[in-house]
C-alpha cells in the first residue's frame, strides 16, 4: 500500500487573468509559480490548452513551454494538455521535438481529445482541417511515430522531433482515453480536477485494458485535484470562494476572469448552482495542512494513485504560492 510521502506531486497551472489583471502579469505569475514549486520539489509544471476564455492565458501552449523551461532547470514542464483536435500531428511534433532539443529530458506531451474550446471556436482554429475527436486514436500514433525512431520508408519527418520520443502522456474526464491510454501502454492522467465523477471507474478501465509497452511495463496514474492550503480551515474556505465565483461563472457562461473573495456566496449562487459547483470540486483539498492531510491519505487509499497533479486558482498570487509551499510540507510528511 502506498503512504503520501511515496506519491510524486506536480503542479498544472491554469494561468488565471485576474479581474483588473492582464494576460502579462499572469504569464509571468506562472514562470514564478514554476520556479516556485520547483524548490520544493513538485516533480512537473504542466499547462493546459484553452481558447477563447478570457480568464485563462495558456491558450499558446508550446510557446508558453519554452518561456517555462527556460526559466526552471530541473522540473519537468509539459501539456496538461495539448488539445490534439486542434492540430495536426505533424505540427504539434515540429514544437514539442523543438522543447525536447531545447530542454532535453525535461519535457512531457500530454493529449486531449476535446477540443478545449466551443464549436466555434474550433473551427476558427482549425479553418479547413476536418479534424475531431473521433480521430484521436489515429491522430496519436501519427504524432508518436513523428517522436520515434525515424525508419528508411519514412516520407515525412519532424525536424526537430525525430528520434526524441518526448513522453507522451493520454489525458481524459471520461472512460475513452483511460481504454486508450491501457491498451497503448502510455501513462494516464484523469481529469478529476473538474470531473471527479468519474475517476474510479476510470482508473480500473485504464488498470484493466493496460498492455505493457517499450515506454511502460506497469500502468502509472496521475489525478488532477484542485488545492486551496492556507494555515487555518477558516482562511483557505475564505480563499476558496474564489474559485466557487470561476466555476459559477464557468457554468453560467460568463466572464471567467478571478474574482476576489468573499465572506460568504449567499445570495450569489442559487441552490442548485451550489450543489453543481460542489459536485465539480468533489475532489477539491480545502483546507489547513492536517485537514489536506488526512483527505490525500484517504485519496491514495482508495486510488493506489502514482501521482497528484494540483491545481490551485487563488486570486492573489501569494495565496498560491503559500498554498503550494504548505502542500508540499503536507506531501513529504
């Protein structure tokens, strides 16, 4: 049975734009939090594609890599994920194979197969391509054979990329890519930041489909799980009012920009919306140090999970900080 202190801890950061913000600030606000975290241990820095949401910044995702990597020096920094709909293999290959020559054994490719956007949105990123979702399974082992040795047949080539076998990694909020991610034998990351329903089931389909592989002989696990860590319950459920105003504002489709906190959400949710924001942040860890504690125990219990990758949305950004320093207090016992 695995303890806490045997469980790698990482870091995906949403770059949040801040009411009154900019989209600068945020950008560097996420190199500090790498540098950050990277004293402390975290073993990865991962950022995710979203586009059109004016609260979230990472919608450049490679380019925001190589600003990342090139201001940490030991942390691993990669996608959380890229949206592979959105792109053609070959390209995402050309950028990720550009990090890896640039950073080598430092970077990670991790895959959605949503498209990280609405419809509209979609087809703006993507104008003539017929792409979706439906070609994911494909659409990864162009991209893998992009990253791999190049063989004498081989007609089109990612320069750089070939031969660097960046690690990628399948990520997912529903049953598909767990099924996908075992049978490819590539480790699987669940999306349990924001869809925890889920994550049991997922975890056994991965577990039960999993076919050892040249990159993993044994599955390997990570879950998102959203963090709110201050030095007393009363101050971090304070905090979290913040990110109770985003996922309101998620659900309503309204401006996803941070929002301060307050001292209470009545008369700013209705109960229902309460009860929905609830189940979203079901794995959310809320809390002091001894209160994240004891819930990650039970977590690692249940999941036998290999790692957790936190995701913290405060709206000052030494709440963060500070939130992710007592993590990792709370992590290594």
């Amino acid at each position: 049975m695995k303890r806490l202190s045997d469980i790698k801890f990482s870091t995906l950061d949403l770059v949040p734009v801040r009411e009154n913000g900019s989209a600068a600030q945020s950008l560097r606000n996420s190199l500090d939090l790498a540098q950050h975290v990277e004293k402390f241990g975290y073993n990865r820095f991962w950022v995710a594609e979203h586009h059109n949401m004016d609260g979230i910044a990472s919608s450049a995702t490679s380019v925001l890599l190589g600003y990342l990597a090139g201001g940490t020096s030991t942390i691993r920094v990669g996608s959380g994920g890229v949206m592979l709909p959105n792109h053609a293999p070959l390209v995402i290959a050309e950028q990720f194979g550009t990090l890896e020559s640039l950073y080598p054994g430092r970077i990670d490719l991790g895959l959605g197969r949503a498209p990280g956007s609405d419809q509209m949105t979609a087809r703006a990123l993507r104008r003539e391509r017929s792409g979706s979702a439906d070609d994911f399974p494909e659409d990864v082992a162009e991209l893998m054979r992009y990253l791999g040795p190049r063989t004498p047949d081989q007609r089109i080539i990612a320069m750089p990329g070939t031969g660097t076998n960046v690690p990628v990694w399948l990520l997912g909020s529903s049953l598909f890519s767990a099924q996908l991610a075992g049978e490819r034998g590539l480790p699987y990351a669940f999306a349990s930041h924001f869809a925890p329903r889920f994550m049991h089931e997922a975890i056994r389909v991965y577990r039960n489909h999993f076919k050892p592989s040249a990159v993993l002989d044994k599955p390997y696990v990570m879950l998102g799980v959203p963090l709110v860590a201050a030095d007393t319950d009363e101050q971090a459920d304070y905090l979290a009012t913040s990110v109770f105003q985003r996922i309101l504002a998620l659900m309503r489709g309204q401006s996803l920009v941070q929002r301060p906190p307050v001292k209470t959400m009545d008369g700013l949710w209705l109960p229902h919306e309460k009860e929905a924001v609830s189940d979203f942040l079901g794995l959310a860890m809320i809390g002091s140090p001894q209160k994240i504690r004891a819930r990650l125990e039970v977590l690692i219990e249940q999941t036998q999970a290999d790692e957790l990758i936190f995701t913290c949305d405060l709206y000052e950004h030494s709440d963060r900080l500070h939130s992710y320093e007592l993590l990792a207090q709370v992590m290594k016992g």
